[in-house]
C-alpha cells in the first residue's frame, strides 16, 4: 500500500508531529511511503505551479493519505489551511476522492478537537473516506501505552483502506455562499464615542465582506476598518518559539504584523471580525491573522473588550466555527457582544442584525460586562495554567512572568483553607451521626449564602 504523509508543520522534518510518521514508517517497512511537506514548503507550492502540481501527483498515486500537523491557535496551521484553499481554488479535489484518510495531530490538547473536527469535514468535502484521528500530547510517544495505541491506531485505518471498508459520513456538506450584501448606507451612529471600535476583515474575493465592514463602522463615531487584504504579513508562524522569552518574533521589523495586531486589538475596546467561511473556517488571511498573534504566547489580547462576529455564508451548517469562536473569545477572557451569518440571504435582516450586534456591543462596553465562562474558557486557562507553571515554563518565561504576575497561578491547594479545613471536614462526613446530620440540611445549606444576597436585594 502506498501511504502519503501530508505534513503541516512548519518545522518540516524536526517537527515533534513527524516523529509519529516516522514511527509508523519504521514499524510498517512493508507499505511505500512519501511525505510532502506542504507546511515548510506551503510558499513555494504557493506560487510554483510545478511545485503545486508535483503535491497533487503524490496525492494522486497514493492508496493512503495521513494529514500530520500542530494544533496552531485552535486549528491547523495557516499553511495546512492555505494549501486546503490551494485545492478548492485550482479545481484538485478530484486526486482526494475516494483516498482512505487519518489524521496525527500533536497539542497539549487546548481545543484540539476544533482542529480534529475541520480537517476530518474538510476530508468529507474532498470525497475521502477518512477513517480516523489520533491527537496524542506532544511528547506522548515516549509513553509504552502511547506507542502501543499509535501501532493499533495504524493497523486498523490501513485494515481499512485494503479491505476498503465502508466509512460513514459524520459531517453535512455546507452550503457555498452566494449572498452578495450592498449596505443600505449608515444608520444613526452609537452614541458612544469613547468607545475604540475596530473592525478586521479579509476583503480577498468577496466585496460583501468590506461592504459589512465598512457598515459597522458607519455605526460609530471612533471606528477603524483593517483589511487583512492590505496589510503586509510576511509569512506564518515558524514554530520557532522565539518569542518565548520576551514576546519578540522572527519576523518583528520585516513586516507589519506587530503594529496591526497592536493598533486593531490591543488598543482597542470592541473588536469585531468580519469574514466569509471559506472551507469551514473563515479565510486564511485570517488563519495567518490568528497564528501570528502567537508572539504575545498565552496571555490573553482581548482581556475586557468586547467582540462581534459577523459571518458570510452558512454558519449554523458548520458549528465548529462558532465553537472556535466561543472557546478563543472566553480563554482570551474578552465578551462575545453577538455572532450574525448572512444566511438568511436578506440585505435588510443582515444589515437589521448588524445594527442590533453594534448597538449591544456599545451597551457591554459602557457596562463594561463580561458575561461568565463556559467550560471553553474555564478549563482553556486552566490547561495553560497548568502547563505554564510546569515544564513550559522553561520556554515561556514571558507567560510565566505574566501569569505569576497577575496571580494567574490559582491552583485550589494553595489556599490554606483547602489544605487544612476541606480535607477535615471530608473526613468528619465519614462519621455516620454527622453525614445524616448534613444530608438533612443539605439543600438549606447549600443556599444559605445565596438566600442572603436575594433578601438582601
């Protein structure tokens, strides 16, 4: 069987996501097997036709594709996104269909099962049978229990493909977008001056999304529109983790990357996104936006403000992205003001509801609310939490500063209350007199300190 490995790191073959491939390859000599690496190369297959078309050949001549990469900032990385839009726009899908595929794809398991998700649907759209994934934490292969799953993880997707087992289809096919929006020019703006509004889009291929844009902006009377189209980003995270001592990027002084990020969310109070879904995410600009925003590591950018997200195309046909949405807008402990898609396919209802997301994100701005967290941003900041303090502290000392700094520390046994009081009072619940005792009481105590502030009120 000849097996293809799609790999997506930018660190080409020293990436930790390779060794797993290598694994393979060296516990199962009898299959042929070829790696392209489209994550270090994605610049020339990118602009070489040749280069592109060599890529597609491989996919073409193989029985078995394995996407391999990195979770980057909730997804795959940028180039594993463009070269996915590579295929769509140069008509390729035709080498995937009816390939057996899988997926290895290493993280500290902060929201790796969005990155699982899209690359498994965009599988799906390509008319591959994609069998399954493994998503392992980066350094698991030192673990017997790992190695021996990953060998039996191996040995059921190839079973699969030579005895070309049945594969059910686990996502819809979205719809493609074919609302075309022309504002109906700007309402009466928020009364909100103090407010730093910015608007970032991708304007790339579709006039719609400026034109929403702009719309949002004419809400406003302090607003500034960025168009990702225009702003030169040289190229996607390197994987190099430079900027883990103190927040500096390769790129800082090549490129605009910096003093965007800086102007459109650091410095300001509402943010909103505009952009139209392209092969379940949104554009890779976009995708290259987020990755980049990695230099500031895992402290939060949109601490306090307020986001609006505002979607062309159908988005309730592709949950994964609102939960992209919700999980990067709560662990970055920012307010999620609304989510509006086009797809009513309605100029005035889509502009009604852009209104309607303007006038609530200036409300929470000026109430300066933030609404709780679900378990997206609550255990988010507790993986990071947990791993910045432990060993990827020896890496990210600008994060471990940073959390140590701002008590992000918060570990529950370091309250002396928890060390001492909780671990008697479990113990004296063992007491049969005194659990009966509590039971009794139980659903009076537990809303004693609630009841109060209610009276209170």
């Amino acid at each position: 069987m000849k097996i293809l490995v799609l790999h997506g790191s930018p660190k080409g073959e020293d990436s930790v996501t390779m060794q797993y491939s290598k694994f393979l390859m060296k516990k199962f000599p009898e299959h042929q097997w070829a790696v392209e690496n489209i994550g270090s190369m994605i610049n020339a297959i990118e602009k070489d036709a040749a280069r592109f078309d060599a890529v597609i050949d491989s996919v073409r001549g193989a029985d078995f594709i394995i996407w391999s990469f990195p979770v980057y900032f909730l997804l795959v990385p940028y180039q594993v996104k463009r070269f996915v839009e590579l295929v769509f726009e140069r008509n390729s899908i035709d080498a995937f269909k009816g390939k057996y595929a899988a997926a290895i794809m290493t993280s500290i398991h902060y929201q790796d099962h969005i990155a699982k998700n899209y690359i498994y649907a965009v599988s799906e759209d390509m008319g591959m049978n994609y069998c399954a994934s493994f998503t392992p934490e980066m350094n698991d292969l030192m673990k017997d229990n790992i190695r021996k799953g990953l060998l039996t993880f191996a040995t059921n997707i190839f079973s699969d493909c030579e005895l070309k087992n049945p594969v059910s289809r686990a996502f819809n096919t979205p719809k493609e977008n074919s609302f075309v929006y022309n504002s109906t020019g700007a309402q009466n703006a928020v009364n909100d001056s103090s407010a730093r509004v910015r608007i970032i889009y991708d304007s790339t291929g579709n006039s719609s999304v400026k034109e929403a844009a702009l719309y949002i902006a004419s809400r406003y009377n302090n607003a500034v529109a960025g168009d990702l189209a225009e702003v030169n980003i040289k190229g996607g995270c390197l994987g190099c983790l430079r900027c883990g001592l103190k927040s500096e990027c390769v790129y800082d002084g090549t490129d605009d990357y910096r003093a965007f990020h800086q102007k459109m969310i650091m410095d300001a109070d509402i943010v909103f996104f505009v952009g139209e879904i392209r092969d379940r995410y949104f554009s890779s600009k976009f995708k290259l936006f987020f990755d980049r925003s990695f230099y500031r590591n895992h402290m939060p950018s949109l601490s306090g403000k307020q986001t609006g997200w505002v979607v062309l195309g159908e988005l309730s046909s592709i949950p994964n992205i609102r939960q992209f949405i919700e999980a990067y807008s709560e662990v970055s402990q920012a307010n999620i003001a609304g989510i509006v898609s086009s797809e009513s396919n309605d100029q005035q209802a889509f502009s009604n509801d852009i209104d309607l997301l303007s006038e609530r994100a200036a409300f929470f701005y000026k109430e300066k609310f933030i609404a709780p967290d679900t378990f997206l941003g609550n255990g988010g900041r507790r993986i990071f939490r947990d791993e910045i303090w432990s060993f990827m502290r020896v890496i990210f000392s600008a994060d471990y500063k940073f959390y140590k700094k701002n008590k992000k520390f918060d570990f529950p046994t370091r309250k002396l209350v928890n060390r001492t009081v909780i671990p008697l009072l479990a113990w004296l619940m063992r007491i049969p007199a005194l659990r009966n005792g509590m039971n009794k009481n139980l659903k009076k105590g537990m809303i004693a300190g609630l009841s109060k502030i209610v009276n209170e009120a």
